[in-house]
C-alpha cells in the first residue's frame, strides 16, 4: 500500500498479479523511461513497496529483461510453462503508461539455473 495526495491505493494484492495503474501517479509527471536502467528503478520501486508481502521469484538483478518498441518485459519465473514477471508499457515521450505483473508473459520463461 502507498498513501498519495490522501489516498490510499493498492499497490499489490498477495497471491494475486493485478494491475497497478495506480503506481503510475506515484511517479512524477516529467517521469520517462529513456533506458533499461530508468525501467529497472521502476521496478526498484515497486519490490521496495510491496517487498513485505511477497518477494519475487528472483533478484531485479538476476531478471531477463527484454527491450521491445513500447515496452520492457522483466522475466522473473514460470509458471505452468509460462514466463512470469512485469510489464511495464511507455509511449512516444517515453512516459510510462502501464505497469502490471503477469503470469503469462509473453516472452520465453527463465531458464533453470541447475
């Protein structure tokens, strides 16, 4: 949970991949996502946030992350053969314009360490 203007928003509901839009209106408005890096702070932010409640499958550092027009994808697991991780979508200005964690990326899952 974070507190923002007076308003609560949820930021992460356990055991539940959700939207967290409301994530996006804690940044500031001059935000932009120029690079892997300012992507990874992103990401930072959240695990930081809800790192009480659960933690990710891995590391940010150990997460694949693969850079597409319009969006970055950080893969941190599988799930019934589906990679897991965040999306985070940005448009011409690079603001960010969506944020969520899946269960279905759409990317290959991470390869097992063993």
């Amino acid at each position: 949970m974070a507190v923002h203007d007076g308003e609560v928003l949820r930021i992460h509901r356990h055991g539940t991949p959700e939207s967290r839009e409301n994530f996006l209106t804690l940044l500031p408005a001059d935000y932009r996502i120029e690079s892997e890096a300012d992507a990874r702070r992103m990401i930072a932010a959240v695990l930081t946030l809800h790192s009480e409640f659960s933690e990710p499958e891995v590391p940010l550092s150990e997460m694949r992350v693969e850079a597409r027009k319009g969006e970055y994808l950080f893969v941190d697991g599988e799930r019934f053969g589906k990679a897991t991780g965040y999306r985070i979508a940005y448009d011409e200005q690079q603001r960010p314009t969506g944020f969520k964690y899946s269960w279905e990326l759409e990317a290959e899952p991470l390869e097992d360490a063993d």
